[in-house]
C-alpha cells in the first residue's frame, strides 16, 4: 500500500509534459561512424582490454566507448570507429581467440555520435533526450556523458528525424 | 604504437558518490520521464550516465550520483524502480568518478586499449567507463581509488611532473 501510495505520488511529480525547450550551446554531429555492441562476462574483462590493444595496433581511432555491467556478471561495452575503420574493427572481433568470450556482438555500419553542450548533470537535459526519442519510437543505441556533454548514437538513417525531435524541447544556434 | 607517456589535464576525482544500475528496463519515454523527472524535481544531479543495450529489447540505464543523494532518495527507490518497469536495480557504493582528460584524445588510436590492459593487469575493478572524444570518466569503488590513481599516473602525465 505504502509503495502504491509514492508510485500515485511520483507519477504526480512529472509535472508538465510539455515544458519550455532547454537552451544549448552546442549540438555537434560526429563524422560518419561504426557501432559495435558485445557482452563479455567479468572473468573475460581482459578479452575487452586485448581487442582495444589490437585496435590500437591497428590505428583504429574510437571516439565513443561505454562499458556497464549488466545482470548475471556480464559486462556490456559499446564503442564507434571511424567509418573507413569499421571493416579492420569487425576482422578484430571475428579472430578464433574471441569467439568464446564474446556474445550478443551487433555491428551498425552508419551512425552519428550526437553531442549536447552543455550539460552539468542535469537530469532534465537527458530526461528530455530520452523521453522524446522514444515518443518517436527512434533508437538510441547508446548514451553516456563526460565533461560538459551528453552524447547520445543514433543511426545516420535516423538524424534527421532526431534533430527535427530534439528541436522540440531543446534550442541552440 | 604507444611511445611517450600522453599529457592530461589534472585527473578529477568525485568520491561519496553511488552507483544505480536500472537493469532491464524496457524502451519507452514513460520511463524517462519517470525517472529524469524525480531526479530533477529532487534536485539531484548526475555526476555520470551510461545508457546501453540490456539484453533482448531492454536496455540499462547507469547513474552515478552523491551518496546523500541517494540517501535522500532510497525510501523511493525500489517505487521508482516498480514505476519505470525495471526488472533490477543494483547499488554501488562508495564509488569514485575519476574524470581522464586529454587533448586530442579523439584523434590517437591506442589510448584506451593502454588504459584498459594496464588498469585490468593492475586487478583495477572499472565499474563503469564513459568516454566520449577527449574525455574518459571512470567509475571505480572507492577502496580501490588510490590504486587506480597510481596506475594513471604511470601512464599518463600530469602537469606537475613535466
């Protein structure tokens, strides 16, 4: 009854669901990317660290990497190359020596890597990324924020339309 | 591939700090708002955020935020967890956000597979990584933070000992 009563309470907080657009200063758009998503399990952490080395060897530039774990021990990465790399990224993975370690691999050969400046932690900026996004049934393939910034990767076929959405509760010149 | 040590900016370090981890929670903007909106009207920021896949349709939403915030807001959480629908939510805590910054990151291959193979041959735990062009935000628990500070220190180069 108590967790009821705060769920009616929470729901009663969203407030209004069409607030004034937020002010940016700055949406960059990445060159042309590729996207990779695996699993590995904790215990194959080092399988994360040896293709990165390879990467390297290889002069693969990553300009986006997220690593979380998941449920169940896992450890989730996503991470984008630059799109004249992504065939050298996906031979990488397919070597024997990963093929046991890595699961769920899904490979997206044209995206974009969206940056928002600025963002100072605010839960408002990413609630309203997300919230109108998913309103448009648009796929974010993977988010994560550092210094001053939200980034967010969508698929080059998609931008369009993200921007036209993020247009709606987000203003920058 | 890797010669000299990289020049960074001064490491910044947020400790006090919990990790929440929304685990298969499924795709919709109700969520979101949700979420984002409780953590705005209570005034909490976000110190880092990584959102991923999570298996099947679900993704997982990863949120670092001050541990007096999330003492504030732990009578709610498990509601909050109920209302967007998340299957899990895991606590981390005390963590660490140790903030990797350096010029022209974006532009040299070799800088995380370096990071990485040292902080993983070193038994450093990186609960979280978020970087994105000349920016790494690391997420570690706080017991192994002297530990990690160390290992970057060997890698990188700080501006005090050049």
């Amino acid at each position: 009854m108590a967790t009821d009563s705060r769920i009616v309470d929470i729901f009663k907080r969203l407030g209004d669901e069409t607030p004034p657009p937020i002010r940016l200063s700055r949406l960059l758009e990445s060159p042309v990317q590729g996207y990779f998503s695996f699993v590995v399990q904790k215990g194959d952490r080092g399988t994360v660290a040896r293709i990165l080395e390879l990467l390297g060897d290889a002069s693969v530039n990553l300009r986006f990497i997220s690593e979380h774990p998941g449920g169940n021990g896992e450890v989730r990465i996503q991470l984008c190359c630059d799109a004249e790399a992504q065939q050298t990224v996906v031979e990488i993975f397919q070597r024997a020596e990963f093929a046991r370690a890595i699961r769920e691999f899904r490979h997206v050969d044209a995206v974009v890597i969206l940056s928002l400046y600025p963002f100072s932690g605010q839960p408002q900026v990413a609630g309203r990324v997300f919230a109108i996004l998913r309103k448009r049934h648009i796929e974010i393939l993977s988010a994560n924020t550092a210094t001053s910034v939200f980034s967010l990767i969508v698929s080059l076929g998609d931008l369009a339309s993200v921007i036209a959405s993020l247009k709606q509760v987000f203003i920058w010149q | 591939m890797i010669g000299a040590p990289f020049d960074i900016f001064p490491l910044k370090i947020t400790t006090s700090q919990a990790l929440l981890a929304f685990v298969g929670q499924p795709v919709g903007d109700h969520a979101s708002r949700i979420l984002f909106g409780y953590l705005h009207h209570h005034g909490i920021t976000i110190t880092c955020l990584v959102e991923g896949p999570g298996g099947g349709e679900h993704r997982t939403l990863l949120l670092v935020i001050s541990e007096g915030a999330l003492h504030e807001a732990e009578r709610e959480l498990q509601a909050l967890r109920t209302a967007i629908e998340a299957k899990a939510l895991m606590i981390e805590k005390p963590v660490a956000v140790i903030r990797i910054l350096g010029p022209h990151f974006d532009i040299r291959p070799g800088i995380a597979g370096m990071l990485y193979g040292r902080l993983e041959k070193a038994g450093i735990e990186v609960l979280v990584n978020s970087t994105t062009g000349t920016t790494s935000l690391l997420v570690v628990h706080e017991t192994q933070l002297e530990k990690t500070r160390r290992e970057l220190t060997a890698i990188f180069r700080l501006p005090k000992s050049r």
